[in-house]
C-alpha cells in the first residue's frame, strides 16, 4: 500500500536528439524511483503518549526500514521501541517524553 513513485515511460521518437534527452531525464530520475525513503506512506496526525508502548498502524503492507517525524506539534523527545516490536510488518512501536501529535513518513 506505499505510495512508491512511478517508473518513467520513454515514449519513441524519431528526434535523436529528443530520445537522447529522454534519456538522460530516464537516468537522473531512476535513482530517486529507487530510493528506499521515496518508497513510503505518511501517517498524520498520530497522537503519542508518554510512558507507554505507542503502536502505530504504518500501513506498508511490509516491515520498514525506518521513519521520519515530519511535522511535530508539541514539545517532545521520540524515539522508537522497534527492536522489540512483534508485528513489524504492521505496526510500528514508538515512545515519547510528554504527550505529542505527529506525522510520521514510514518507509
């Protein structure tokens, strides 16, 4: 369910300066297509709490490789409990020093 970013299509020209170009374009492209952080879902507005276990659904469909707290609306340290996590491939185990509300980019 990741909102990955599509695969450029090169379209035939006759032009070959027009296909070169395309080119070109096709190769600066292909390595931000396959970069593993591009290849992820934000979840917004995901209140923690303190002195909890806080699971987070991260809607991956896959075990992420990691996260980044996009938008954080209070005053708050976070850090992840994901080593001891026991459903990887679904939700994602954080914690926090004070109550927080966030926006995390999973991927």
């Amino acid at each position: 369910m990741s909102n990955s970013v599509k695969a450029f299509k090169k379209t035939s020209f006759r032009d070959k300066d027009l296909s070169k170009l395309q080119t070109n374009v096709e190769n600066a492209l292909q390595p931000i297509i396959n970069s593993q952080i591009v290849d992820g879902v934000l979840v917004k507005e995901v209140c923690l709490e303190p002195l909890i276990r806080n699971e987070v659904l991260h809607k991956l469909g896959r075990e992420p490789l990691g996260y980044v707290i996009v938008r954080k609306r209070q005053d708050s340290r976070i850090w992840d409990l994901q080593d001891t996590n026991v459903a990887p491939n679904r939700t994602f185990t954080l914690a926090c020093s004070h109550t927080v509300t966030v926006d995390i980019w999973f991927f």
